[in-house]
C-alpha cells in the first residue's frame, strides 16, 4: 500500500473512534446529531413541557427540581405515598389556594423526605430536613413555623448537599394546564 493510503485509512479510523466515543460518552461539547432530528426534539419538548422549581441557594446557585403537582385535597392526601424512589432532583409541589399553615404527614411513604415551605413571594420560610415515613405505631403531623402557599417534598438529604436554606429563592416554572 502506498503512504497517502494508509495516512488516509489512519486518519478514517481515528476519526471513526472519536465519533463512536463522544456519540457514547458525550466527552467534548459537540454533537453529530441530524439538526432536522434536534429539532424535532425541541419541538416535542416544548409540548411536553416539564414543570420545575428552580431554587437559589446562599452561594446563588440555581437547583432545578423536576416536579409533579399537588393542587387539589386528593393528590395533596396520596402525595408521594407509595413510592419507593424518588429521583435526586425530583419532587412533589404541593399548591395551596392562600397562604396558611397547613400539616403534612408521612402516612403511606416508603421513604424519607426533606420538605421546604415557601410563601407566596416564593421565599423559604422553613425546612423540616429527613421527615421519616410513619410507623406502624406512630405518625406525627409535621407543622412549617410560618405560613406558607407552597410545599416542596424532595429526597431526604437533598437541601443539605444542595445548600438550600430559610430565606433561599424560589422560581416556579409551570404549565398553565395544571
């Protein structure tokens, strides 16, 4: 074989190699993908919009949570009970029509939660931080300190690594059909 040929065959493997591992592993921030196909994934993104809350932590960094909404008595009592995960940035949203206190309970959960209250101006006004689930024997209502309009259930630990305190801001981010 000639040098020009194998230089050439060289050069198609390696950037044979490069294709197959950044396609897989995602290394470099480039794409090979079709653009007619990206965006066709935008697009059906935009009709499935996820609903999120985005929080500010002290060092005003933005934690976006994926929610589902609780906005009516029957999926504010079922909640999250049932579940046996939860992913580390998932969460329940539970809305209330005006500001007030309100008790929560751990009744039916199959795991532990930390719950963040936020007012109507979206500031945190408290955390109750690894709320376990109920016993056989024992279930207390879990109350906030101030009043609140909405309540964010998360994974227990989850404010800890996250850095998520009383006074943090909260954006909400959610489709007007819910």
């Amino acid at each position: 074989m000639n040098t020009h040929l194998k230089i050439l065959l060289y050069i198609g493997l390696v950037v044979g190699i490069f294709y197959f591992v950044q396609n897989k592993y995602s290394i470099f921030e480039i794409s090979f993908n079709d653009s007619k196909k990206e965006v066709e994934v935008e697009q059906g993104e935009e009709q499935t919009e996820l609903n999120s809350v985005e929080i500010l932590n002290r060092e005003e960094r933005s934690i976006i949570v994926e929610i589902e909404i609780a906005d009516n008595p029957g999926s504010r009592s079922s909640g999250l009970s049932g579940r046996s995960t939860l992913g580390d940035y998932q969460g329940m949203l539970f809305i209330f029509d005006r500001e007030d206190s309100y008790s929560f309970w751990m009744q039916g959960m199959l795991i532990p939660l930390d719950i963040v209250f936020i007012d109507s101006k979206g500031a945190v006004v408290d955390i109750r931080k690894n709320e376990l689930p109920c016993t056989k024997d024992y279930c207390p209502s879990i109350m906030a300190s101030q009043s609140f309009k909405y309540a964010l259930e998360v994974n227990s630990g989850f404010c800890r690594i996250n850095r998520v305190d009383i006074g943090n801001e909260v954006i909400f981010n959610i489709s007007s059909e819910n």
